[in-house]
C-alpha cells in the first residue's frame, strides 16, 4: 500500500519558494534551541550558530524580492506551501509543550 499522496505545491516565484525555505529553515534552528523542548546544549549551540546564516539566507530572500518587485506577499498561497512542506509540526516546536502534570 502506497502512503497517501501529499498536495501539490501551489505555483510559486523563485524568490517566494526561497523564502518559504528559508523561513522553515528558521523555524527548524529555533526548534531545535527551544530550551523547553531541546535535549543538549551542544544541540542548541550548533543550532543557534547556524541561525545566524539561515537568518542572513532569509533577508536575502526578502530583498530579492523586494528588489524583483514582488511587494505584496500572497499569504493563501505561501501558507499552502508552508502545509504542504510539514511547516504546522515544524512551528510547533517553536512553541511551549502541552502543560504535563509532573
């Protein structure tokens, strides 16, 4: 049995699919630093040495668009890509875990 089919990644520029990458780029450092769910600090080191560079890819991807003349950010559409890249798991480990007792 094949596993189901993921949705196809709404059309983007160059430029927006370098954001959304970069973005959940970002996201997955910021997870992986995340003192309240992180298991070593070395893990959280080497994640936040390399958020400085997915930081700088990000802005990069921002002014290229600027540049280009994309001006507006077509959210609907960004936000698919993001669904469909597994962006709502990645950002939850931005967040706080469930409340356990403990």
């Amino acid at each position: 049995m094949w596993p189901p089919q993921l949705p196809p990644l709404p059309a983007l520029t160059r430029a927006e699919g370098e954001l959304v990458d970069r973005y959940l780029e970002v996201l997955d450092l910021l997870g992986r630093i995340n003192p309240a769910r992180a298991h070593d600090t070395y893990a959280g080191l080497r994640a936040a040495q390399a958020l400085a560079v997915a930081a700088a890819g990000l802005r990069d991807a921002l002014t290229l668009m600027h540049e280009r003349g994309e001006r507006e950010m077509h959210t609907g559409t960004l936000a698919r890509a993001m669904l469909v890249l597994d962006g709502e798991r990645r950002a939850a480990r931005v967040t706080m875990p469930p409340n356990t007792p403990g």
